[in-house]
C-alpha cells in the first residue's frame, strides 16, 4: 500500500465521510478552549522554542469570530497548574460571564471546566485573556483575539487581526519569571525585550498597490505603552476598543496602551518591489511591527475616505443628570503615598504595605476589597474624574461597559480602557446599565497585582 500524505486524505474523503461528521463539530457544546502548556517558536530557530502557555496550545490563542448577535459558547478547559478563567475583555456581557475570578466567578481549578455562553452584541475588535493572577498568566502568552464581524461587511480586500504581545525573554529564549518583581511594579511595569504581531517576530503578509487592508490591532501587553505608525500605507483610525468612531480619522500615529485596539484601514500606497511596514515608534528608533511587501497592484482605482462604521447600541450618558465619582490614583515609586487600607479594613503605612506586594491604591484603598467604589442603580448616568496623582501612567479599564472621556462639555469616542499619563486629569461618563458587579481597574497587569483595584456595584 502506498502511504497518503494527509492532504490526500482529506481530499479523496469526500462529503460522504466528511458531511456526517458536521453537525457535531458545529455543535457548540463540543467547542472547548484550552489553557495549557506549550513550546513555540517566538525567535529566530537558531534559538530554538519558548516554553509558554497558550489558549489550545497556540500563541496567540485561536482567532474567535462571529457575527454580530451571534451567540458565542466555549467550554474553558484548564491543562494549566493553576487556577485560571476567561475575561472576554471589552464585550458588554452577563455579569456571571466575565469571568473575574473570585469575583463573578470561582476561579475555574487544574482539570476543572467552565462554560462561556454569551450574546456577542457589539461588533468589533475584542481579546481575551485570564482573570486570575492575570500578570503571570498573560506574561506566559495566554491571549487571543476576539472578532465580531459587523453584519454587513465593510468594503476591504482583506481583515487581518495584529495581535501584539511583549515578551521578557533570557537569552535561551525562555520567558523570565520575575513576575512579582517590586521595582517593575513600582514602576511603569513588566516591560518585555521582545514583541511579537500574532507570535512571530517578523509578521508578514503579501499585499498590491491601493488595496484597502482592514488591521485590527490588540495590544496584549502586560504594562507597554505601544506607539504605532505606519510606512508606505495612507491609513484611517475606524474603531478604538472595538466601538467606531463617530468619524474616521486620519491615521498617521497611534497610541495603544495595554489592552486597547485600534480597527485601521490601511490604504497600501508602497509601490510593487517596495514594502509597507506597521511600525512601533521606540526611544531607540522605529522598528517594523508587520510588514507588507507590494507585489503588483490592483487594478482598481484608489478608494475614497471611508465612511463610518456603523455603531454598536451604546447608549449616551446624559451628563446634567451624571452622578459624579472620582477615582484618585496614588502611590508606586516618587509617589510619596504614605499609607493605604487594605481589605480587611486596616491602613498600613507604605512600607507595611510593599510587604504584603501593594505599592498602589485607588481612593485611598490598595487591592479589591468587598467596598464598591460606587453602588450604581440600572440606567444611572455616571460621571468620574480620574485623578492620576502618581508619577506614573495607567491604563483604567472597566469591566462590562464602555464609557466616553469628556472635556469640554464634549463627549469623545467610546472606550473600554483610558490611558492616563502621569499627574494627569481626565473625566469619563457612562450610562449603568448592565447590571452586576464590574472591575474598574489599571490594566497595567504590575498595577493591577500591586493594589490598583477597585470596582463598581449595578443594581437592577
Ligand atoms: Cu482585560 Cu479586568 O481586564
Ligand atoms: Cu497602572
């Protein structure tokens, strides 16, 4: 007998064998998602594999799509040592789907499993990640991207996902595990020596004079601050965080903190031999995050500017009723915070404080504590200035909503994550009205580990 080669396999099956086996595989009960232990290659092979772990043993973790109202349901099954859970980050679900464990859930056991069910009601660019001792877990690369399609889809040559993640690597390549280092916590965080666009140090994609690519970019990093620009490509800013703007902006430079995205179109304006480059704007200079090398070109003509995408339901706070919170953020190094509580209740002086990992606090309050920040009632308009009074910046991310920064009486483009730099203040309003208990916190996952947690309550 001669040996078939897979694809041949496949091939000579034909519908009678594959047809039957469909219906099971579509059905969604069966469709697990696994945290596990992995090897994959993140550098050059002369350097050989990284030890990591991954969403179904692939970094970043399998590219979830729907369409929009589509209901999504994945059992989470968890091959890792540890406890861990899913936070579907961005999407406006049920409260007993978020994922925060020990919060809206028990943190799903070694071996254990947990069924996600929820209505994606959003179109956008979303990610997913664990929920529980969140800096080691996605510092090991536990991250993938979340897709809902917009049920019409806009006018692209093609939908490419960028999925970046910052790797802190020894020199064989293995992923150091200084996790709970005081200095990095203190400071801006776990910052990596190695960036990856969906696993690969040099992503690449082919592409033609004057296609029209649709990047959606997820930036995973633990604590850094991506600054994105582009290369021979005419871009436009459509979406931030998964929601659309108003309008599209020109694209020229991005600013990404972790956990934000950005939905560009990218016009490729390079010329056929030439190449377009996504880059990362560093002190050190301006690398190539992806690049597009131009084979030949399009036969159509070039595009127009883009019209909005069309909105997702959000509602609009309505700001002369907002109730008004403010949310002070104090502490890390030249912070000069001189105490906290903690929640059990008792203030401790800083030092007592670093003994027990908390160098941040949230009105006054380092780490979670069962004290909301606010108890909201259903449909309530919210309003909180975000006082950043540390010498640092923070990535304010919460849970379950998505808010607008408002200056000037104005309101901005909708967000699930606001950056704040350093001694900066700035005010969000949100209409409450997914009822349950929502995290409000730094999305620097250093931050997030060393107290800056906090966490509203909306009661239906
Ligand atoms: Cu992306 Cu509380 O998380
Ligand atoms: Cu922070």
């Amino acid at each position: 007998m001669k040996p078939v080669t897979r694809r041949k396999f496949i091939a000579s099956t034909g519908a009678g064998l594959l047809l039957p086996a469909l219906p099971r595989l579509a059905c969604a009960q069966d469709i697990a998602i696994e945290a596990k232990a992995a090897a994959v290659q993140l550098v050059p092979p002369e350097y050989g594999k990284t030890d990591v772990w991954a969403y179904d043993g692939s970094v970043p973790g399998t590219s979830l799509r729907l369409r929009q109202g589509e209901r999504l349901r994945r059992t989470f099954i968890n091959q890792l040592d540890q406890p861990s859970t899913i936070h579907w980050h961005g999407i406006r679900l049920e409260n007993a789907m978020d994922g925060a464990a020990g919060f809206t859930q028990e943190a799903v056991p070694p071996g254990g499993r947990f069924l996600y069910d929820f209505i994606a009601k959003d179109a956008g660019t979303y990610w997913y990640h664990p929920h529980r001792n969140t800096l080691e877990q996605v510092s090991r690369g536990l991250a993938g991207p979340l897709i809902v399609e917009e049920t019409e889809a806009p006018d692209v040559d093609d939908d490419l996902t960028l999925l970046i993640q910052d790797w802190r690597l020894d020199p064989d390549a293995q992923i150091v595990s200084d996790f709970a280092n005081l200095h990095d916590m203190a400071h801006a965080g776990r910052i990596g020596n190695h960036l990856t666009v969906n696993g690969d140090q040099a992503w690449v994609r082919t592409a033609q004079t004057g296609q029209r690519l649709r990047l959606r970019i997820i930036n995973t990093a633990s604590d850094r601050i991506l600054r994105l620009g582009g290369e021979g490509l005419a871009g436009y800013v459509m979406a931030l965080d998964g929601m659309p703007l108003r309008q599209p902006e020109a694209f020229r430079e991005i600013v990404l903190a972790p956990a934000q995205r950005a939905d560009i179109f990218a016009d490729i304006a390079a010329q056929p031999g030439e190449t377009a480059h996504l880059t990362s704007i560093e002190r050190q200079g301006t690398f190539s995050l992806a690049a597009f090398p131009v084979k030949g070109s399009t036969a159509k003509i070039a595009r127009s500017a883009p019209g909005p995408l069309p909105p997702n339901p959000v509602a609009t706070p309505r700001l002369e009723e907002a109730r008004k919170l403010e949310l002070v953020m104090e502490g890390g190094a030249m912070g000069q915070m001189a105490s906290a509580r903690m929640a059990d209740g008792k203030t401790r002086s800083m030092r007592e404080l670093i003994d027990q990992g908390m160098i941040w606090a949230l009105n006054g309050t380092a780490g979670m504590t069962d004290q909301p920040l606010a108890d909201l009632g259903l449909g309530e308009n919210v309003r909180v200035r975000l006082v950043n009074r540390t010498a640092w910046p923070h990535a304010m991310h919460l849970h379950g909503h998505h808010f607008q920064e408002i200056s000037d009486g104005t309101l901005g483009p909708l967000r699930d994550t606001i950056l704040m730099m350093p001694r900066e203040e700035r005010e969000i309003g949100f209409v409450a009205d997914n009822p349950g208990r929502w995290m409000f916190h730094c999305h620097m996952l250093s931050h997030q580990a060393a107290g800056m947690m906090s966490w509203v309550n909306v009661t239906s």
